[in-house]
C-alpha cells in the first residue's frame, strides 16, 4: 500500500465530512460501510443527537452524528476526552437512549443492552465477589448454557489458567482485563463495544494486551467498537479510524488504515504507520485543544 | 520521636538508636497503665472526684474471681487442694440472689440477639426495595427518617406501655426491652443497607445487562452482593447499638440482665458489682461485635470489612 493510496483516500473522506452530517440526506447505509468484509453493515447509527440534563443545563454532547460499522470491522473512535465517545458507546450498548436520531444494530433499533453486544468498561468491571471462573462464565450461566470447554480453553489462551479460584483484587490489572476479555468472549458477542479499555494499563501490558486482542478477533471474526483518546493504539488496532471532534461530538474525518495483518508491534516505526500517524495527530489537536478549552470555560 | 523505618521499631535518644519494647509489649503496657492509673486514682484520690466510693481494680478482680480455701458454699473446689475459685467468673450468686452473673450476661445477650435478627429480617429487605425504588424510597423513606432522628433510648417509656410481660417457667420475659434493642439495631442496618444499594457502581449493573441477566438475576448476582459488605456493616453497627440499648431498657425495665444488674448493684452500693458490670457489658459488646465481622469476612473472601465503634 503506498503513500498515494492514502492521500487519495483521505480526499474521499474529506468530502465527506464537509457534507456534514446534518445535510447529508441521502440514507446512509451500504455506501458508507466501506470496512464492512460483508458488505452490509452490522451497526448503522443515523444523526444520533445526545444532551444531558445535569440539573437542569442542556449539554449537547453529541451532535448528529452519522456511522456506520461493518461485519468483523475493526473500528476505533478516536477524539479528546469529553468529546461524547463513551456517550455513543451507550448508546450502542442501549444504556442511553438518544435524544434524536437511532442506532441499529442487524437491522433493528436498540432499545436495552443485549447479550449479543457486549462491553468492556475502562475500569474493569468484573464482579468483585465473584472468583475469576465464576465471572467468566456469568454470561452463559444467566442463559444456563454453560460450556465448560470453552471456558478453559478461553482462560488458557489468556494465561489464566490456574486462576478460576482467584478473585479479582488478587490479580494485576492486565490479568484483570484480560479476565474481562475472557468473560466477553464466553458470552460470544456479535460486536464487542470497548471503552477505554487498556489505558490504565502500564505501557509494556498496554502492547501485550492489544497485540493479543488483535490475535482474538483476528481468529475469531468478530466486529469491534475501539474507544481510544491514543492515536498510537487505535492506527495499529484498527482498519478504520474515526476522528471525533470535541462536544458536541461529531466524525471530523474516517481514516482508513491499509497496514497490512497479521500486524505486530514493531510496524509502529514504519514510515507508513507514522504517516498515519501524523494525520491523525494533525486531525486531533485541534480538537483536543478546544476541549481543553472547554474543560477551563466550565 | 519514634521513627519507623522497614518494620525496625527504634526511636533515638541523644544520637543513639534505643530499640523499643516489642510490640505485644507495648499493648499489654496499655491495659497496665490503665490498670495502674484506676488503682492510683482511688489509692491516692483525686481532686473533685469521690473516687473513694468507687472499688480499686483490685477489689473489682476478686470480686470477679478469687481463690479461698473451700469453705462452706461459695466457689468451685479444686479438687485435691482444699481450695475454690469464688467470685462472680465461678459462678457466685449477685445481688444476694439466686442467679449468677451467666444468667444476667445470658438474658442480655438474648434479648440483643432477638432485637438484632428481628431487626435484620426487617430493616434488610425494607432497605433492598428503597435502594432499588426511587418509588419505594418517596413512600418509605420520609417516615423512616423522622423516626430515626429520635434516639432509641427515648423508646424505653412507651415500649414498656406498649409490650407485655410474660411468664414462662417462673421467669418474666419483658418484651419491651427487646422491642427497644430492635429500635436500636434496626436503623444502622437499614441505612447501611440502603446506601450499600444506592452506592452500587452503575456499571455492574450494566456489565451484567449486557451479558443478559435479566432484572432479578441483576438483583441476585449484582445488587445483593454489591451491598453485602454495607449490610453486615450495618448489623455489626446494630449489634453495638444493641449493646447501648439494652442496658438503657434494662435499666428502667428489666428483671434481669446486665443493665438491671449494673443499676441493682448501684442501688445497694455493691460497687465492685457495679464495676463487673461494666467490664461485662465492654467485654460483651465486643465479642459479639467480633464474631459478626469474622463470620462477615469469611462469607465474603473479597472484602474486608472493619467497623469502628
């Protein structure tokens, strides 16, 4: 893929983002699939509009805002902190409803979390009273459809055999999320929605963990909503970028990113991967500067 | 100045480090001192107080337990010696009645141990529902707090109005001293319980509805163990109240107990009596404290709970 291919790309992609979403009337679907391996897209979300009422101010924290992700498509949403990307997580996952606009997902609109969309907080969120095994197998057990082998399988593939009996607070924090991983994948999702989910991780287990998520869904075939404000993480994670703009929350741009796969840790020193990576921080720090704008105006 | 440097106790004396008494030492000089200070108090007296009325440690200790040569009735004889443990720990009658110290200590514990597991059959699962229901929480909560502001001792009078006596094997049971300890107990529970609900992280709640439990599977594997470790808080807290209480009731109420005793013993100026009372009540109160957290903590591996009374 040379440099070419992706400058050509980002004009597409430009165009696009002038339109805006607003005026964009034109129904999105197919066309806007692109990632999609199978050509119709798994979640179409349509000028989702988000405001909060925290005591009566409105805060507009996302704003129209138009995607869609495609069958086992690897997509990260990249944007500043506060900048409504957690918000369209829920929203996906059907802990909020939107203000204005819908979300689909295989078609049909979301209205409360499901089993087939499962999600990994930024904290870990496994249940402190229950043992590693335990957790891991809480999906299936609420659907009593427990498969033991799979949980041992999973559990080895992660290194954490041997830790069924642990409790959380007795593991580290990559032994943590890789637990939550564990506990997502039994559960065998459609899509798996990700907020956040390595960056209170050190920067060693930070790599260890995205290098084995990518062997995840590189083997498995599955459709992955990456949350991330790290553009390092979500270049070498993703088949496409979503830049975001501060609130309210829009698609500033949609990079494609054309690195080859199987990808492994070394290829963010490639000339390639910088030159994704200089177009996303340029896309970016605007953004984060008005945020943080934002964040002292308050 | 003491300074603690990789678990070394020392402190240093003009330059030269001086290595402290171990730690069990130290503790036990606590209770020494104490000891020493009660016995130097009432020895030498102390201004503005009338601590010649009151027993030296001393006295209170025998009175507690003692050993005499075996002599006609008192004490438990020690076979082979010619001697008895006396005193109140061997069983030796109070108040110049029939029952020992065990059966007053007994009667208080039953009466804190009915009010408390009365107290947690109710104020549990009231504190589930308000915690879970906006709805339940405006219908409930309002009356529940009004009440709580008043204190439970201010209880005893109308609780005596209000609750028989029985007799059952010629001994009375006073039920209003229970009713008062479950008073007591009941609103430490149900506000532990109705913040451990409330304070609940959301996204458990949410982790579990995305791996599909559905809203009593949530309650059963989420909010009920989320909220265990402030529900026990709150029955370890209720035992304590217990504890305050009963003595109270027990006090204007009661025909036997603790409290009955301590304030019997006032009355007849039996002051030693009136010390191993309170000793009896401390020591009481804690163990009872400290079995709860213990079974507390074995029920949940997770979470350790400590609770300062």
């Amino acid at each position: 893929m040379s440099r070419q291919d992706t400058d050509d790309r980002k004009s597409t992609d430009d165009r696009k983002s002038t339109d805006g979403p607003l005026q964009n009337g034109q129904r999105p679907g197919s066309e806007r699939a692109q990632g999609g391996i199978d050509g119709e897209a798994l979640v179409e979300i349509d000028g989702l509009t988000k405001i909060y009422d925290p005591g009566g101010a409105d805060v507009l924290a996302v704003d129209g805002l138009d995607l869609d992700i495609g069958h086992n498509e690897f997509v990260c949403l990249l944007g500043p902190s506060g900048c409504g990307k957690s918000t369209v997580l829920e929203c996906i996952a059907g802990y909020l409803g939107p203000t204005e606009g819908e979300v689909r997902v295989d078609g049909e609109r979301v209205r409360d979390p499901d089993p087939s969309r499962g999600v990994v907080f930024q904290e870990n969120r496994l249940f402190p009273w229950k043992t590693i095994g335990e957790n891991a197998r809480f999906g299936p057990q609420m659907r009593s459809a427990v498969d033991d082998d799979r949980i041992e399988e999973l559990l080895g593939d992660t290194g954490l055999d041997g830790f069924e009996d642990a409790y959380p607070h007795e593991l580290s924090g990559g032994m943590q999320q890789r637990a939550e991983l564990v506990r997502l994948l039994a559960n065998d999702p459609d899509i798996m929605l990700m907020d956040e989910p390595f960056s209170g991780l050190d920067a060693m287990t930070k790599e260890l963990m995205q290098e084995m998520l990518l062997d995840i869904w590189e083997e498995e075939s599955r459709t992955v909503l990456f949350i991330t404000h790290d553009v390092e993480e979500a270049i070498f994670l993703a088949d496409r970028v979503v830049v975001m703009t501060a609130r309210p929350g829009e698609v500033k741009e949609v990079i494609d990113v054309d690195l080859e796969r199987p990808r492994e840790f070394d290829m963010v020193t490639t000339e390639e991967f910088t030159s994704y990576k200089e177009r996303a921080i340029d896309l970016i720090h605007d953004e984060a500067e008005r945020a943080m704008a934002q964040a002292e105006g308050q | 100045m003491n300074t603690r440097t990789f678990g070394l106790d020392h402190r240093r004396i003009r330059g030269r480090e001086v290595p402290l008494p171990p730690r069990w030492m130290r503790r036990t000089l606590s209770i020494a001192g104490f000891l020493f200070l009660w016995w130097w108090a009432q020895a030498a007296g102390v201004p503005y107080f009338q601590f010649e009325l009151f027993p030296g440690p001393i006295e209170t200790l025998t009175a507690l337990v003692g050993v005499e040569a075996a002599g006609e009735g008192a004490g438990v004889v020690i076979p082979g010696t010619g001697m008895a443990v006396t005193g109140y720990l061997a069983g030796e009658a109070v108040l110049a009645g029939e029952q020992s110290i065990y059966f007053h200590a007994f009667f208080s514990a039953f009466r804190v141990a009915s009010g408390v597991v009365v107290a947690s059959l109710l104020a549990i699962p009231l504190g589930l529902l308000v915690g879970t229901s906006r709805r339940w929480e405006d219908y409930l909560y309002p009356a529940l707090e009004s009440l709580r502001a008043i204190p439970p001792v201010a209880w005893v009078p109308v609780s005596i109005l209000l609750f028989p006596t029985f007799q059952l094997a010629g001994v009375s049971f006073t039920t209003a001293v229970i009713f008062v300890v479950f008073i007591g107990a009941f609103f430490p529970i149900l506000v532990n319980t109705v913040e451990g609900v409330q304070d609940i992280d959301t996204e458990y709640r949410r982790a579990a509805e995305s791996l599909g439990a559905d809203a009593q599977q949530v309650f059963r594997h989420v909010v009920f163990p989320a909220a265990l470790p402030s529900i026990l808080t709150g029955v370890t807290l209720g035992i304590g109240l217990g504890w305050i209480t009963v003595v109270a009731a027990e006090i204007v109420g009661g025909n036997y107990g603790i409290g009955y005793l301590t304030f019997q013993a006032y009355r007849l100026l039996q002051t030693d009596t009136v010390a191993v009372g309170m000793i009896t009540i401390g020591a009481l109160g804690y163990v009872s404290s400290a079995i709860v957290l213990w079974a507390a903590n074995r029920t949940m591996p997770w979470n350790e709970i400590e609770v300062n009374q």
